[in-house]
C-alpha cells in the first residue's frame, strides 16, 4: 500500500505536550500552559450549565445542519442563515475550502511565516504553494498579488496573523479586493477577531455584498474559550456556501459543541470581561519587553511574539523545565523568538518572573 506522494514529505500536526505528561517529565505539582492561544479565564458558566442539558442527547447525532446555532449566529452577525458554513474547529473549514477549490494544476497564495494548516492543506490537494515572506511582520499584499495568475484558486489573509499578531487595515484590505481577479477566493482568517482593539481594523461582513469571491473564517475557539469542543465556522455568499457544502463531512459539529456555542453567543459580557482583561495582559508584557530591550510585535490577537536574541528552543526548554508552557518561534518560523499566550494576570507575573531568571542567567540583559 502506498499514500499520495506529497503526503510522504508532509510532517503531521505535532502539538505541545499536555501539562500532565509535563508535570510528570519534571516533577511539577503546576504547570501553566500559554503555547495554544487558549483563553485562560475558560468559558462562559452559561456553557456549562448547556451542556449538562444536553447530555441526555448524546445517543442520537447532532443536527447536521446546526439549525438553532446557524439561526442565533447568522442574526448575530446580520447575515442570512445560508451564509454560514460550520466546522470541526475553524482548521476542518480550511479543510473543507482546500478539498473544494484546489487539485494539481491549481496554486494558492499565503503570507510566510502564517498559520500553517493552509500550507499542509494545499499540499495534501497536490497544488501549488506560493509562500510570499512578510515585511517587518506584516502581509505582503503588493507582492501577493502579483503571485496570483490564472491558475491561482485561493488566497489567505490571516488577520490577525498567527504568530506575529500583526494585522492588514482597512484601506489595504479593500484596495487588495479590488486588484484580485474575480474567479480566487479571498479567505481572511479572523480567528483572533473578537480580541481587535484597533480602529482600523476591517469589518468584513459588510463587505460579502460586494465581493462574492470573499470568505471570512472565525472560531468559537480563542475568545470564546471553547477549544476543547471544535467547533468554527465560515461566512461568504450564499452560492459559495452551497458550492462547498459537498465537501464537508455529515455531523461535523457535535451535540455539545453545538449547544455550547450556542450559549456562549448569550453571554456577550463574558466575552468583553475576556477581552478587556486580554487587552491589560498584552500591555504587562509590552511593559516587560521595553523594560528589556527585548522585541516584539504589537498584537491584536491573544498572543505576543517575542524575539530574545537566543534559540527559541532554548527559551521554550527554560521555561518548560519551570512549569511554563510556551511556543517556540523555531517552529514557527522565527527561531530566535517564542510566542506566548497572553495569561491571567498571576500568570503573567510567573512568565516575567522565569524570564527575568533566565535573562540574567544567560546574561542577555
């Protein structure tokens, strides 16, 4: 037996150890974990108290067309309901997009370094990749579009971009739209959108009136602190949503996920309570790395890149070995950088405190 050829060099998802097997490696009785972008003050009490009502439900399949949470979310979001496409964690609706639109012959165009499963996506469809750097952190939209050719299919945007946090404003954004040829698809990766402080930033909901080769990716998972049920979603015209809806497996979203999403959008306090404390976090650590001279990123989304002039490998093991969970940039494609979620306030201090012990240690400062 024998898989696609381009699955033989295609490396597989490898995510950070659990903090179980961490604190069993290095003999912690507590470990912090800020390496996945989490929402560290978890999910709304509404969640759980939808989802004890619906283990009862558990033996028959979900609704496969997510009625109850298509109908909330498409009013809140002031589309129609027939513009939402659900998935598996906002990862399978780059799943699904990528089985739609690409095959041999056919080449995509993403900004490097960015979130990575667009690239892995494309290579298991067997199309082309054009990776197009970033500029001080930033898209590379002049020079993305000058990639795009007759046989380019799909270009992402991750706004905010993961892993640097960075952002593409308003007038950018449009100005590209108005360039990219009519038969690509312009996905924007708002993963992050509910954590945006700044004005300038695009509302792109408003903009699927005008442009039918747009789609917008968001997920229950960052702010709304739902990553442990999977569960995100795309919006675009109601034609694109029809084109693609073969390729999404049957009851891709389950029970749980489906119910919790559903009364996470009730509670809209919580989710602005979450941000508010996100926008305090990042501005602790803006503080530490100017008190430093380390370099970063301003960030829009719940994370920080920091760049301390070592191995990122060697700052994520230092901190490792003391509990704290972080994301090498080795990985990431800043390798004397690690990204760090933005955690509580205590949990913040912790942070500070490892590396200002490691910062002396090394003697980087």
């Amino acid at each position: 037996m024998k898989v696609k050829r381009q699955l033989e060099q295609l490396p597989p998802y490898k995510p950070g150890k659990p903090i179980e097997e961490v604190k069993r490696e290095y003999g912690l009785e507590k470990v912090i974990k800020l390496a996945s972008n989490e929402n560290p003050y978890g999910f709304s009490p509404k969640v759980k108290e939808a989802i004890l009502q619906s283990l009862n439900g558990l033996a028959i399949y979900p609704d496969g067309y997510s009625r109850a949470l298509r109908e909330k979310l498409a009013k809140h979001l002031g589309i129609n309901e027939t513009q939402i496409i659900f998935g598996n964690g906002s990862d399978e609706v780059v799943q699904i997009i990528c089985r739609a639109f690409l095959e041999a012959g056919t080449n995509t165009v993403m900004a490097k370094p960015t979130f990575p499963q667009y690239r892995h996506n494309a290579v298991i469809e067997n199309a082309e990749v054009r990776e197009i750097p970033l500029v001080n952190g930033n898209h590379d939209l002049d020079s993305m579009l000058q990639a795009i050719d007759e046989h380019t299919r799909i270009v992402w945007i991750c706004n905010p971009n993961n892993p640097t946090g960075t952002y593409v404003r308003k007038h950018e954004l449009l100005s590209f739209l108005e360039k990219v040829p009519k038969h690509v698809l312009v996905v924007v990766d708002e993963a992050y959108y509910e954590y945006v402080q700044a004005e300038n930033y695009p509302q792109t909901v408003p903009l699927l009136s005008e442009y039918d080769n747009l789609m917008i990716l968001r997920t229950f998972s960052k702010a709304y602190g739902l990553a442990g049920l999977r569960i995100g979603y795309g919006i675009a015209s109601e034609t694109l949503i029809q084109q693609m809806e073969p390729a999404r497996e049957p009851f891709n979203t389950s029970v749980l996920a489906q119910a919790a999403a559903l009364s996470a959008l009730d509670d809209q306090e919580f989710l602005k309570d979450c941000v508010e404390k996100n926008k305090h976090g990042l501005k602790q650590f803006y503080r530490f790395c100017d008190e430093h001279s380390l370099k970063y990123y301003y960030s829009e989304g719940n994370f920080i890149l920091i760049d301390f002039g070592i191995e990122g490998n060697e700052v994520f093991q230092y901190l490792l070995e003391r509990g704290i969970i972080v994301r090498s940039g080795n990985a990431l494609g800043f390798p004397t950088s690690v990204r760090i979620t933005i955690g509580t306030e205590a949990q913040n201090q912790e942070v500070f405190a490892a590396l200002t012990a490691m910062l002396k240690e090394k003697q980087l400062v």
